[in-house]
C-alpha cells in the first residue's frame, strides 16, 4: 500500500527520536485502531496523527522552540484518538465532530495511557480557534494546534 501523508524527511537520528519517546505507543493495538477510520479523504486517523505528529516534531526543531518532546509527540500522536469514523452519521451523534472529539479523544488517552497535564492540554486544545475558549497552553499545544491545521489542509486539498 502506498504511504499517504504529509511529506517530510527525516534523518536516522530523529526518526530513532522518535522511536524512543513513543515506543509502545504507536504499535499498541488501541492505537493502531485509528487505521480502520478515514479522517481527510483517504487518509486513515493513525496516517494523519501520524503526520501531525512528524510535523509538530520538524517545527519544534526548526523553530527551536525547545518544547518538551515527550508531550508534544505524545499529545500529537493521540490529539485524535477518538476512534470512530466521523463521516458515518451513526444517528447524529458525528453532527458535531469538529466540537466534540477532543473530549473524546481526551477521554480514551486519559481511559488508556497515563498521560500528564499538558499532554491532556494538547489534546483538549488541539481546535482552536473552532473551539474558542480552548486556547492552547503551552508551547507543545500551540504547535500541535498549527500542524494539526497545517496536515489537515494539505490531506484535504492533495489527497482526496
């Protein structure tokens, strides 16, 4: 299968970064779940977390924001943790995706990872500006807020 997602490279060094912060958590089988719902166009929830999650990582370093790496990949990886394909309407209850899903994805990082504060932060914030009054907190937040937009655009418009 061809790999979809927002491009970016990445040398040895960061992809091995990477691996060590979250280790475990990409290959655990809640996680892994995200593959089965389409998020933009043909792009499964895991490919686009999975993009934000890089993105976040590359602008962190290119920006030298010093952001605390474990929360900013944690919170990215899991900003959409909500499993459920929202494009079904499953009698209303998808009507409001864009409001609703942080609390849900909220939910299950809280139901099966013990996650700090400001991961929790990342991904109750992870909508703003659609969700006004969740204004992000931290440095981890507001980037994975930017690259959240930024992966979502590019899914929407390139790979459809």
């Amino acid at each position: 299968m061809k790999k979809r997602g927002f491009p970016l490279k990445m040398n040895k060094a960061e992809e091995r970064e990477i691996e060590r912060i979250l280790s475990g958590l990409k290959s655990d089988p809640r996680v892994l779940k995200m593959k089965n719902f389409r998020q933009h166009g043909k792009v499964s929830t895991y490919e686009h977390c999975n993009s934000v999650m890089r993105l976040s990582y590359c602008l962190d370093k290119r920006f030298g924001s010093k952001a605390d790496k474990e929360t900013l990949l944690k919170g990215a990886m899991l900003h959409d943790f909500y499993l459920y394909d929202w494009h079904h309407k499953d009698n209303g209850t998808h009507d409001w995706h864009g409001f609703i899903h942080a609390d849900r994805a909220l939910k299950n990082a809280e139901k099966y990872f013990n996650i700090n504060d400001r991961v929790k932060d990342v991904i109750f914030s992870h909508m703003w500006p659609l969700n006004i009054s969740r204004i992000p907190k931290s440095r981890e937040a507001w980037i994975v807020c930017l690259a959240d937009k930024c992966v979502s655009l590019y899914e929407s418009v390139f790979l459809r």
